[in-house]
C-alpha cells in the first residue's frame, strides 16, 4: 500500500495569489407599515420575551387555579 499524500485544503494567500471574486447581495426594497418595520428589526429580541412572558402567564394561571381548587372557592 503507497501512502497518498494530503491534499491542501488551506487557500493559498500568498503575494502571487488570485484575488478574491467580487460577492454579488441581491437585495430587494419592500415598503412597510410602521407595526411591521419594527417588528421585523426586533423580532430576534421580541420573540422569546413573548414566549417566556406567555408561560409565565399560563405558570401563574395554573398556581391560580391549583390554589382556588384545594381551598375550596368557587369564586
């Protein structure tokens, strides 16, 4: 068995080396309501404080609930 060399999977960045080529962004304009623009700039922030904010409400229905049920009030 011959062993096979590695091949190099490093770019070469050397004074002789290619240049890059150029990156082409598409981008696309889209108009917007006010309530959507922010949405879509704070969604990453606002989405697990709504998850977290709704489980606690449900948490704190359930200990409610459990708590009317063993003191026996139908209020």
């Amino acid at each position: 068995m011959v062993k096979q060399k590695k091949k190099r999977n490093k770019t070469y960045a050397g004074a002789e080396a290619s240049l890059a080529r150029p990156v082409v962004k598409r981008m696309q304009a889209t108009n917007r309501n006010p309530l959507q623009q922010w949405w879509f700039e704070k969604k990453t922030i606002a989405k697990p404080v709504l998850i977290t904010a709704g489980i606690a409400i449900v948490v704190i229905w359930l200990l409610i609930e459990l708590f009317r049920l063993f003191s026996g009030g139908n209020a």
